[in-house]
C-alpha cells in the first residue's frame, strides 16, 4: 500500500491551507477519566502499543503537568462545566460547550505546545453518543490515540479511518503505522511548518514499508 507524498503533505496541511507538524516532545503520561477499570486497560493498553509502535515513550509523571494526555469520557457536553478547574485546562469553555453542543458533535481534540512547537500536553472529550458507544472499546481507543500522537490537519480522516480491520481485528493501516514509525525517527525535527517535511517523511515510509517483515 503505497503511500504518495501528496497524501502525506494532505494529511498535515489544514482545511486554511498552512502546512504544520509537531509530534510530542516528551514521554506520554495519560490518565482517562469516565470508564471502569476493564475499558481503562483497553485505553492505556492502546496507548502504550502505538508508542512502542511510534518509538516514544510512555511515562507514569509528566515533571510540568503530571498527567499531559487527558480523556475524558461522558455522556453529555454540560457535564465538563461541573467539573472542577476544567475552565483551567480549557480556554473559554463555557462557549466551547455550547459551540459542541450546537453542532451535536461527540469528540474534540486539542493541543498545548511548549516553546519549540512541540506537543507537551492533549486533552480528548468522548461524548458517548449512540454511535461511539457502537464502536468495540479496542477500535475506539486506538483511533483517538493515533490522532494524539500528531498535529494531524483537521481534514484528515475525514474520508479515511486511520484504521483497518485484518483477521477480524481492528488494527493500525500499515501505511499509516510507517509513518507514525518516519514521524517518530530521532533525525527529523520535532516541528515543521514547510511542506517539504512531506519528502522527508515519504522516503522514510517507502523504506519501511519496502522492508521485508
């Protein structure tokens, strides 16, 4: 499954036309919030896989933050404003809330960057709608992941599951697992705002997926 340059440059370039970048610039401390302890392994099961996956690392305490990837899951938008210091860790909640709401939408993403650029915290809201609580706690968990692990574009996977399913299970899409692999490789920056970045990731990606398994 190849994966061209145009489609790597894609899936960074925002619906405005900018091109950026950034993976996490320190290990993956996560804490999820709203599931029973069997949902929780499943989640943190999905992260530690994708960063072993990815070549990150995954830590108990953020030094800064303590916990710096957040999920939340619940079942209706208003409950976050009962929640204490949310309006903290969310700026203008209030017409955040109302904005979601407004729209019917059952996920939001966001991202706090440190001084390079580089990802240093992700916030994940799950509203369980009828169709989230439809999707298999594994499919769910590794798709929010994988869109957490980059500053992918706000178009990207809109047409396209990141995932597949292979032997009736759901799994990464190898070419999108490649270049999670180029994304995470120590040489290249942890920020681009060029497009050329694409070139660079797509020779990494056709290397890896040209290598024998």
């Amino acid at each position: 499954m190849k994966m061209e340059v145009a489609q790597i440059e894609g899936l960074f370039t925002r619906s405005e036309g900018s091109f950026a970048f950034a993976r996490w610039g320190r290990p993956i401390c996560p804490v999820v919030f709203g599931v029973d302890d069997a949902t929780l392994g499943v989640v943190k099961g999905a992260i530690a896989a994708v960063c072993e996956l990815a070549g990150h690392e995954m830590g108990e305490m953020d030094a800064e933050l303590g916990s710096n990837l957040m999920m939340f899951f619940f079942n209706d938008w208003a409950e976050l404003l009962e929640v204490p210091g949310m309006d903290r860790l969310v700026p203008d909640l209030a017409p955040l809330v109302a904005r979601l709401e407004g729209v019917d939408a059952n996920q939001y993403r966001f991202f706090r960057f440190d001084e390079r650029g580089a990802i240093k915290a992700c916030f994940v809201f799950l509203r369980m709608d009828q169709h989230l609580s439809d999707v298999p706690a594994q499919t769910l968990a590794l798709s929010q992941i994988v869109q957490s692990m980059l500053l992918w574009s706000d178009c990207a996977f809109q047409d396209r599951s990141p995932l597949m399913v292979a032997e009736q299970a759901t799994v990464l899409r190898p070419d999108i697992a490649a270049l999670l692999c180029a994304a995470y490789d120590p040489v290249l920056p942890v920020v681009a705002q060029d497009a050329s970045h694409a070139l660079r990731l797509s020779a990494r990606v056709q290397a890896s997926m040209e290598r024998p398994q």
